[in-house]
C-alpha cells in the first residue's frame, strides 16, 4: 500500500509538471463549478499549451478529440451563463487575450471532432489600455464567465475556451494556446444563424 501511495505521489507530481501552466478543467454551468473533467474533455498533454497553431490539436487540445465520448454532455439554457474554472488550484498565469467559440455538432457533441467550418466567436477578453498602459484583465483570474447567446439554436456543440499566453510570442511558435473544449446541450435556444463561421485550425 506505501508503495503504491509513493508511486502515485510520484505520478501525479509528473502530471502537474509546470506551475505557471493552468487547465480550465472544470465547466460552470447554473451557478455551479462542475468537477474536473466531468464536461470538459479530457486532454494528454494536462496542463500545458498547444504551440502548434496548424494542428488539430488547436480545437480542443492535444487528445482532446478523442476523448470526446467518455465526457458527458452538460445541458446549458440558452441564455444563461456558463464558464470555464481553472482546476488543480491553477490560475491564468500569463499575459493574453481569451477567446470562447462554440461549434454545433451534426448528431452528438460527444461524437464531434469540430471538424470544418463550423465555429463563431461568442466572447472575447482582450488587451485594456484603459490605465494608460496594457494590462490583460484576465491574467490571474481562476474563471471566466460569459452568456450562451439567447438566439443560438438548440442542439449538442462543442463549447470551446482558449486562452492565448504571449510571453513568448517574440519568437516564431512561441504563444501558448490553453484550450478546453466542453460537450453541452443548449436548450431553449432561439433561432439565430451564428456568423462568421471558421475552421479550427484554419
Ligand atoms: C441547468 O439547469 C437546467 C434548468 O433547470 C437543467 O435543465 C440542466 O440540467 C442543468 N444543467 C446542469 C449541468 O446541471
Ligand atoms: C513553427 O511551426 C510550424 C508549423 O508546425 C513549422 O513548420 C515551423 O518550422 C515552426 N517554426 C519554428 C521556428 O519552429
Ligand atoms: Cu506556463
């Protein structure tokens, strides 16, 4: 029993390699921070970014399209407000802007790998110059929060965050793309046409 006690200490001090890195693991939906991993996909490479912007690892993460179908499907009202926590006791570490798109999946979210030309931007935080000089509102910030827009149609999509760290971006690769991507249900969803719609990578 020690020894296996030692060994997971080991490994889970493996897993949590980098503690400026950070994972929003864990999905808000009705007032609620949902456990790690419960709606969020499940990604390999834990809390570390993606810097390959032309793979498709830039959905949803370095195994987070195969994970897909062992993550349940969160149902979210039209509406409301969701967000995305940072688990592990992380916070938003770096400097950057953060990004939330959603993709409708043609039958399940679960099943989806959000391939093609299907994601709309539904919130952003960006750069604040408002003090005179720049500051990202986001950095430290162990959640963000935002709408499910009223209009967006019902349906399973994938519910992507992504939140850009430029600290290294002076050179080529260098940003480093923190993304998850949760399965939800929007029910009581309008009739809106989301535009424009773009491909992940692309
Ligand atoms: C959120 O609340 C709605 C409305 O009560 C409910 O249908 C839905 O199942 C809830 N979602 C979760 C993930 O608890
Ligand atoms: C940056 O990434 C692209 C795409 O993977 C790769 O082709 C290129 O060689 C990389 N550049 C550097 C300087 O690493
Ligand atoms: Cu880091």
């Amino acid at each position: 029993m020690k020894s296996i006690l030692a060994t997971l200490a080991a490994f889970a001090a493996l897993v949590h390699p980098v503690a400026a890195h950070y994972q929003f693991s864990q999905l808000i939906v009705n007032n609620t921070v949902t456990d790690n991993m419960l709606y969020v996909r499940q990604n390999t490479n834990i809390n570390s970014p993606v810097t390959d912007v032309t793979s498709v690892d830039l959905r949803c993460n370095v195994g987070g399209l195969a994970s897909g179908a062992t993550t349940s499907t969160a149902t979210v009202v039209a509406g409301s407000t969701v967000g995305f926590h940072v688990g592990y006791g992380g916070n938003i570490g770096h400097p950057g802007p953060l990004l939330v798109y959603m993709a409708k999946a043609p039958s399940t979210a679960a099943s989806f790998d959000g391939s093609g030309q299907v994601w709309f931007k539904i919130h952003q935080v960006g750069a604040d110059f408002s003090s005179g000089s720049l500051a990202w509102p986001t950095s430290g910030l162990d959640q963000v929060t935002f709408s499910i827009p009223a209009a967006v149609p019902s349906g399973e999509y994938l519910l992507r965050v992504e939140h850009i760290a430029l600290h290294g971006a002076s050179t080529a690769n260098g940003s480093q793309h923190y993304i998850s991507c949760a399965n939800i249900k929007v029910v009581g969803g309008g009739s809106g046409s989301p535009t424009p719609l773009v491909a992940l990578p692309g």
